[in-house]
C-alpha cells in the first residue's frame, strides 16, 4: 500500500463497479470520494435486474463484506427465465422445470436500486458527492483538477473513471472508440405491472422472458417494486433513432413503430407499449474493440463499460464492472508493485485480456439472438 496510502482518490461514477471499488478502498482506510451525477440517493435506478455470478460479482461482494447484506435482498426466483416465441408460446420455462444451484451456476438476481443502497450504506457519511456532474479535468502539479457542471472543482491525485458507457473520462487514457454492433434496443418500464398488463405480468411470473422472432428479441424482466422493464432489440443502422423521426417521450408514436416493425409478433406484447410509464429510451448497442490496448498512465485508469463498453446479452456488464473494482483494488494496495504505474499496468493487463474474451463471447451471443436460429440456439445454451 505504500505507493497509494497517502493520496487523495476519486471515482468518477457512482454505479456498482465505481462503489464497489470504494467501499474495497475504504476497507483499506485509503482516502476516497465518489462524484455522482444523480440529484441524490433516492433517484429512481432504471434498467434491468441484475444477476450476478459467482466468478465475479458475488466474489467481489464478498471480499467487500456484503454477502449477508446481498442475502437479504436478492430476489429468490427473479432468475427463472421462460423462452417463449413471438407468439408468446412458451418453449422453455424455468418455472416448471427448475434451476438448482447444484444443477449449474449460481446466479442470483438483484434490482439495481438495492444493489446500490446496500454498496451505498457500506460506505463513509459523506463518501459520495451528490449531484456533481463530470465535465472534464486537467492536471494540476502531479494531480487533477476535476470541473463539474454544477458543482466546484475537486482535486485528486489519483482518478478512476467508472462514469459508464459515454465516459468523458475515457479519452484521457485512449482514443480508441467503441464500434456500433448493427443492433439498437429500445428501453421501457412499466411501474404496476400487475395492474397495468395482466397478461404480460402472469407470463412473467416474477422473473424474465426472452422473446425470439423474426431476428428481433424483446427481454421483459421483474422488479421486486412491482415494475418491469423491456427492451425490444433489432437490426437497424447506427442513427436509426435519430434519423426516425420518433418522438421517444410520445407513447402513441413508439406504440405505431412497433406494431410495424414487430408487426409479426402476437398482440399480446401491445399491453407492454400501451402501458408503458414513457419516456422510452433507444439505445444503441456498441462495444470495445476485444483486442484493445492502451499504455498505463501513472494516476488514471478506468473501470466497467468506460473501459469495456459491451452489449448487454449475455448478462456480463455488472459483473465484469465488479471484478474490475476488486482486481483495480488488489493492485492499488499491492507493495509488490515499485510504483502506482506499474500497479495500473499490472491491472489494466488482465482488464483488457478478461474483457476481450468476454467481449468475443457477447458479441457472437448478440448475432446468435438477433438470428433466424435464435430460439434453437438460445435452448442449446439453456441445456
């Protein structure tokens, strides 16, 4: 711990990864501050649950000291999936035929907002700084001068961008761009699923549907608050959603491009569009390069999707984000290392070749869902 004892770090970005590795850091009684751009802790955390592996989410839990915390709140069942066609025809349903951890992996689910509370409430009065949105930085002596939009300026010596899948602080390691993977998703919630979409929400039965059909997928997961998300995905070009002329805050609009561009798909899925909680948000899908390289700088490096930005099928984000908080950790407290350089090369090293292999197995996921074999391919992968 010699080369970091002393100094003053920052985290850029207060998702899972950026506290992970500060509730790891503080564990080592180093000097830490998270800057988030969310107004407070009570923000609504939109997205997907969140099932996290043993190789790496819930390995990096437990060296933070919060199994018995994540066992409280994870959602018993929330994993079980039912694969069902564009008619809604279920063709494998977990729920009938079980998932057991001695059967396979163990990968429990977790909603993002108490996921956040508990790494939240494993921290120091006063680690985050709220409402302090990233603009850009420059150094200052051997350190940063961090500027903020409505917040002022911060210094640190040494800064780790967790600040997601736009990262403003990526460009200060690397130049190299994500590419666009040919597949945009739309995202949408429903806050009452119960009440809002009957159907959907008894298909769902408190966990997720993949939907395959024509080369489009629609993934509906349960959320222990009694929402849901879902997320449409299809081929499109990279700025379809600009180029459209789709209002995405306008229900009626999104509603009329669905039914015709999923125009095959059984009308059930309708009650997902009419009585979704707007606005809907599109999203295109890119990724990092998987055989990216870069060389180390002496007090910034980077974490999650500002570093390896990936599509989301194959459930890998949140956790690689954790295994890199607890491998970024490792090497920053490590005496082994003669300098903190060294300790971020040593890191960076093993990031880019885990997340290049990941990124490879994602990708070839993303073609395999979004192809005319979707179903027989995703069955073979469920066993």
């Amino acid at each position: 711990m010699k080369n970091i004892g002393n100094k003053k770090i920052a985290i850029v970005g207060g998702g899972p990864g950026g506290l992970t590795l500060a509730r790891l850091l503080q564990m080592q009684d180093l000097e830490v501050k998270v800057y988030e751009r969310d107004l407070n802790k009570d923000v609504r955390v939109q997205g997907a649950t969140l099932d996290l592996h043993d190789e790496s989410g819930l390995k990096a839990l437990g060296a933070a000291g919060l199994m018995e915390a994540f066992t409280a709140n994870f959602r018993p069942g929330a994993e079980k999936i039912r694969i069902v066609d564009k008619d809604a025809n279920i063709l494998m349903d977990e729920h009938v035929n079980g998932t057991d951890k001695k059967e396979g992996p163990f990968r429990p689910e977790i909603d993002r907002g108490p996921l956040r509370k508990i790494l939240l409430e494993s921290l120091l009065p006063d680690t985050v700084a709220w409402n302090s949105h990233f603009t850009t930085m420059k150094p200052f002596n051997d350190s940063w001068q961090l500027e903020f939009k409505n917040a002022p300026p911060a210094f640190a010596d040494v800064v780790i961008a967790a600040d997601g899948a736009n990262s403003k602080i990526r460009p200060f390691v690397t130049s190299i761009k994500p590419f666009y993977t040919g597949i945009t998703a739309v995202e949408g919630a429903v806050y009452h699923a119960e009440a809002a979409t009957p159907e959907i929400n008894r298909l769902l039965k408190g966990g997720k549907i993949l939907a395959f059909g024509g080369e489009k997928t629609l993934i509906v997961s349960a959320k222990g608050d009694g929402s849901l998300a879902f997320y449409p995905g299809f081929k499109k070009e990279e700025y379809w959603y600009r180029d459209s002329g789709i209002d995405f805050s306008d229900k009626r609009q999104v509603l009329a491009w669905f039914q015709q561009e999923f125009s095959a798909w059984g009308a059930i899925w309708l009650e997902l569009f009419e009585n979704a909680d707007s606005p809907f948000i599109p999203r295109p899908q890119y990724c990092m390069p998987p055989d990216q390289r870069w060389d180390a700088l002496p007090n910034l490096t980077m974490l999650g999707d500002a570093a390896h930005l990936m599509p989301p099928y194959a459930g890998e984000g949140v956790n690689m984000a954790m295994l890199d908080a607890l491998e970024l950790s490792a090497c920053l407290t490590d005496p082994v290392f003669p300098n903190l350089q060294a300790a971020i090369a040593s890191y960076e090293t093993q990031m880019c070749k885990r997340a290049g292999e990941t990124a490879r197995m994602t990708l070839d996921q993303t073609a395999s869902l979004h192809s005319p074999h979707a179903i027989s391919d995703m069955m073979a992968v469920m066993g």
